[in-house]
C-alpha cells in the first residue's frame, strides 16, 4: 500500500481491523489513495471493490 499524506481525523478502527486481516496479495494490490478512502469512510473506488469483491457483503 502506498503512503499518503496525515489527516486530522482518527481512522475508523473497525476499517483497520478489516484491512490488517486481509490476505498479503491482495493488500499488495491497494493504493493509498483506496485504502484511505475506506478508512476514512469516503467513497469508495470501483478499483477498490472490485478488488474486494470477493471480501464484501451486500446489504439490504
């Protein structure tokens, strides 16, 4: 994952837990800029969920 900049906020510690748990290939594969984005709970990327698909649960 590459680095980015500090922000003022806190991450989400769930988000982070979910990120740590992750498989090696496929943190790998997240940029900085996507792993923010799920950390900060902004929107997120088509690139991120597509690499996440198979880790993600629809709601209803």
């Amino acid at each position: 994952m590459e680095k980015v900049g500090p922000r003022k906020q806190k991450p989400d510690p769930e988000r982070m837990a979910i990120l740590r748990s992750l498989p090696l290939e496929i943190k790998e594969q997240i940029t900085g800029e996507e792993a923010q984005a799920f950390l900060y709970k902004e929107e997120l990327p088509d690139s991120l969920l597509e690499k996440l698909k198979d880790y993600l649960v629809e709601e209803k």
